[in-house]
C-alpha cells in the first residue's frame, strides 16, 4: 500500500526544487556553467560564465562552436521561456542560471515574395 502524504509537504518540496530567477545567476565574483544551443542545428556546447556577462560576449566566443555566425541574432532562455535580440543584456538580467540552455539562432528576414 502506498504512503500518502500530505499535499503541502509535497509542496513545500517541489517549492525547494524550483529555481528563484531573482537571485541565481551567481554574478561577478562566481563562475558558473550554462549550455550554448544552435536552435537551428541543435549543436550544443557548454561554457563558464559569470552574470556580468553579456548574451553578446556569450556569442563571440562560442559561435564557431555551434555554427551561428549572423550577426542579427535572437536568444532564448530555454528555462523560463524569454527571448531577446540583446546583445548587450547581461546573463543575470537575462536570468540564466547555472545549467541552463541559451539557445541563439538567426534572426534573418524572410523576403516577401509577391
């Protein structure tokens, strides 16, 4: 028979797994680790960073790495779902923590046809 527990301990539990956005990006002073995503090609690469970091800084040095070389680019916070054309936005601002996915692809246009 299983046990059955009480719904706010289950709670209370799940609560102490999710990550607070405010605060985890761990700044200037502490190195972290952060997934890199081509969003087209799905090449993947990982990195340290801090969360002064900009999103541009994070490009440069992993573009070649994962295949992005446009220089109009969106990201995308694969973790809470936000996106920005940015460069200059910091990771912290960004709110990408530790273990997160950064994915980057192209912005081109698509010319319309008539």
């Amino acid at each position: 028979m299983a046990d059955i527990r009480d719904l706010n301990e289950m709670l209370e539990e799940v609560e102490g797994r999710t990550p607070v956005y405010d605060d985890c990006a761990q700044g200037a002073d502490q190195a972290y680790r952060i997934f890199v995503l081509n969003a087209v090609s799905n090449s993947k690469t990982d990195m340290y960073v801090y969360g002064e970091n900009t999103l541009g800084q994070v490009f440069d040095d992993v573009k070649t790495k994962i295949g992005v070389f446009d220089n109009k680019l969106l990201f995308f916070n694969q973790t809470n779902g936000k996106s920005t054309a940015d460069k200059n936005m910091s990771l912290a601002d960004f709110q990408i923590c530790a273990d997160d996915t950064l994915a980057i692809q192209s912005d081109g246009g698509v010319a319309a046809v008539n």
